[in-house]
C-alpha cells in the first residue's frame, strides 16, 4: 500500500443539487453534520489530504478546514470538471474522489482502489457494485465518481473536455482503467432528493 501522503481525497460537492430543489446538497443536515462533512470523516483516515470542490457557498465549506477548490471550467460543468480541478490543484501524484451525497463510502474505498491501480499498472482504479437490473437480473454497476487516478492523466482528461466531453468515463479510452467490485451496494448510495435524505436520517 502507497503512503497515505501521496493521496489527496476530493469530496465533490460543485453541482446545482436540482434534483434535490437546488439546495447546496453537501450543506444538507444529516445525522447531526452536512452531507459533505460525514463524506470527509470517512474519506480522512484513508488519504494523507483532503479538499473538497464547491461552486458555491465557498466560505461555509472553507470553514470545515480544509481547501476548497471551485471548477476551473465556468457553468456547473459536472464531475468531471471536478476531477480536473482536482487533479490540476492536488500536491500528491493520486487523487481519490467521493461526492458529497454519498455518507456511507466504504472504509477500505482507497485501499482496494490503488491495490488494482498498481497491480495492473492503471491510470484510473474505479469501484463497481452489483445491483439489480430493470428486468431484475444482477448487472454490473459503474461508480465513476468514486475512482482513484494519477494526476499524471491530467492532459488527456484536459483534451476530452475541450473537445466538449462531459461524461464521467467518456475519457476512459484513453487511459487504461482498473475496476473493482464491492460487494456492499449501499456503501456508494447517493442521496439525490429531500424525501431521500429524511428517509435515511434515522441511525
């Protein structure tokens, strides 16, 4: 396993929150602190730094202690543009991101992740799970959003989205990716609306 000072943990918290009434979904209550704040504790004792990427609100993040870095692409561009602030701000040559509405990462996320980052030589590790499918068959499940990556790959992500990419793999064909299945579906449950959120208030 790498020295945890060698990776910096992102808690992306830069989007509109519409799904849930455009409210700064990080900034939500939950089980007596933010959303964004229950990501941080799990993700701290996994990285060697943390920072979280915000388009708004920015003094209320700042005051939870650590850097906060707004997107340098304008327009609330997406995760994506997230993952490049971050790659392009971070110290450390890896760069593990979270989002802000996802409280229940799994405690061993980075460790799993740069286990196949380094075994197969990756660019990029991201977690996977397994859930049911509209037909209710199990199919594999991408979690892009919970990856890790070499801020290395910056230049090839900066190409995909000048070209005008967005999605959060579309720039995968020009790296090579590590997968990891995780078993606990729930660990990468995000909350997206406000009924979610009351649902999942009781411990």
């Amino acid at each position: 396993m790498t020295a945890l000072d060698d990776i910096t943990g992102l808690v992306l918290a830069g989007g509109r929150g519409t799904r849930m009434g455009h409210v700064d979904k990080g900034l939500q209550a939950f089980r007596g602190a933010s959303m964004a704040q229950h990501v941080m504790r799990r993700l701290a004792p996994q990285v060697g730094a943390l920072a979280i990427n915000a388009n708004q609100n920015l003094a209320t993040y700042a005051g939870f202690g650590v850097p906060v870095w707004p997107d340098r692409l304008t327009g609330f561009e997406g995760p994506l543009a997230g993952l490049a602030t971050g790659m392009a701000s971070c110290a450390t040559p890896l760069l593990v991101t979270a989002p802000c509405d996802s409280p229940f990462l799994p405690p061993d996320l980075v460790a799993r992740l740069h286990q196949a980052l380094t075994a197969e030589g990756a660019d990029l590790a991201l977690a996977e799970t397994v859930e049911p499918g509209p037909d209710g068959a199990p199919r594999i499940q991408p979690q892009p959003v919970f990856a890790l990556v070499r801020t290395a790959a910056l230049p090839r992500l900066e190409a995909y989205l000048a070209g005008g990419g967005r999605r959060m793999d579309g720039w995968y064909a020009g790296i090579t990716v590590a997968r990891v299945r995780f078993d606990d579906a729930g660990a990468f449950r995000n909350i997206n609306t406000l009924d979610e959120l009351r649902q999942c208030e009781p411990e």
